[in-house]
C-alpha cells in the first residue's frame, strides 16, 4: 500500500541521496581546509570592508565638508565696516556696521549712503576683497 505515486516516490529518493553525498562532501572538504591564521580571519571578515569604507566616505566627504564650514564660520565673524559684500540675494553692498555679539548685519546698497539694509550674518555669500584699499592700509601702517 503505497501512498505516494511512482515518480514522488523516485523523486524523493533522489534527493535524499543528493543530500548525502553533500553532506559526505562538505564533512570532506571541511577536513581538509587548511587552518587560516588570525590575520586571514580579519582579511576574510566583512566587518573590515564596511568599516574600510565608511572611514574613506569619512576622510573623503565629511573632513572637507567641515573644514569648509569652519572657514566659512571664520569669515563671518571676521566682517568689518566698510569692507565690500554680496549677499546670497545677489545684493552687493559696503558693510556699514557689523557688531560682533549680533547676527545682523547693516549694509549699503548705493554710494549716497542713503539705502541701507539689514541682513543677516549668514545671508552674506561673499566677502569682496578691495585689493586698492588694502594697499593703502599697507602704506599708512608702512609709514608709520
């Protein structure tokens, strides 16, 4: 009394078969794998490719990124009165006060002086660098 049809039956069979001769295989294979030192251990381990990359992302990406912030921090506590700017706004001006323990920032937008604006520290993109009136204050301070 047979429960199973013919072809179950063989197809049964045939993979518990299959499924001994794998595991023959792998108990032989595994007597013969030669003992891999502690340093292949940790070549071998995905625990040093993840933690291989995320220091490249880290020294690739995120140090500039920081670097790049910390001068930008820098220069804006840096601003001074009559130095030239433009705004993230596109709006060129002269600084006509920048206190240091304040975030806002008073500038002029015409050479009458009579259009001022307030902006923020941070809405200041660029700092022009006004090389004639440098080298004046280089002479003046040579001079003296």
């Amino acid at each position: 009394m047979n429960s199973l049809p013919p072809f179950a039956e063989s197809l049964f069979l045939r993979t518990c078969e299959l499924a001994c001769l794998l595991a023959q295989d792998a108990g032989a294979a595994g007597d013969a794998a030669p003992e891999m030192s502690p340093v292949q251990r940790i070549l071998n381990s995905p625990f040093l490719l993840g933690g291989g990359l995320l220091a490249l992302f880290y020294i690739m990406v995120l140090l500039p990124e920081k670097r790049k912030k910390q001068q930008a921090a820098e220069k804006l506590s840096q601003l001074k009165k009559n130095q030239r700017v433009i705004t993230i706004g596109g709006i060129h001006g002269v600084i006509v006060s920048a206190p240091a323990d304040s975030d806002v920032v008073t500038i002029r937008t015409d050479e009458s002086g009579s259009n001022r604006l307030k902006v923020n520290r941070s809405a200041i993109a660029t700092v022009l660098s006004d090389d004639k009136a440098e080298a004046k204050k280089e002479k003046e301070a040579d001079s003296k």
